[in-house]
C-alpha cells in the first residue's frame, strides 16, 4: 500500500474533474479523497496498492475531457488506512 498526494494545475475547475477523479478512483480501488483549493488547483489523496495509484495519478495529468492540466506535482506520504474516496 502507498499513498500520494497529488496537486493538479491548470483548467481543473469547473470541469468535472473531481467527479471524474472519483469514479477513476473507485474503479481502480483507491481510497482517498479529491476537493478544489483557492488558488484554482485541485488537491487529491490517493492510497492503495502501487499500480492502480500510478494509472489514477496517470489519469490526473490530463483529467476529464474539459481539463487543460498544465501541473501535477506528486508527493509521497506514509499510508494513513483511507477507506472509500470521498
């Protein structure tokens, strides 16, 4: 299990992209959560098994079809037993 925290840059709001990143999320079987930030990024927390974290995160470099994602920086955090994606 690993966990990343990802910030994703760009035209990420207003464009389903968190709605999008939840259903992704769900179908790989990543827990965690996703949510808009003020200065117009979207922040989100991914944790499970290695492989379906690194197709979610590959998914957030371009986002849903309305998304320009001009960032994405990831970080690695210590596993925190997220259950379901909020």
């Amino acid at each position: 299990m690993v966990r990343r925290r990802v910030l994703v840059a760009g035209i990420v709001q207003g464009v389903f992209f968190r709605q999008s990143c939840r259903r992704v999320a769900r179908d790989e079987g990543v827990a965690g959560w996703v949510r808009n930030l003020p200065d117009g990024r979207v922040e989100a927390c991914f944790e499970g098994p290695a492989d379906a974290i690194d197709r979610v995160v590959a998914w957030c470099r371009h986002g849903p079809p309305g998304a320009r994602v001009t960032g994405v920086e990831v970080i690695d955090e210590p596993p925190a037993g997220e259950v379901g994606f909020n």
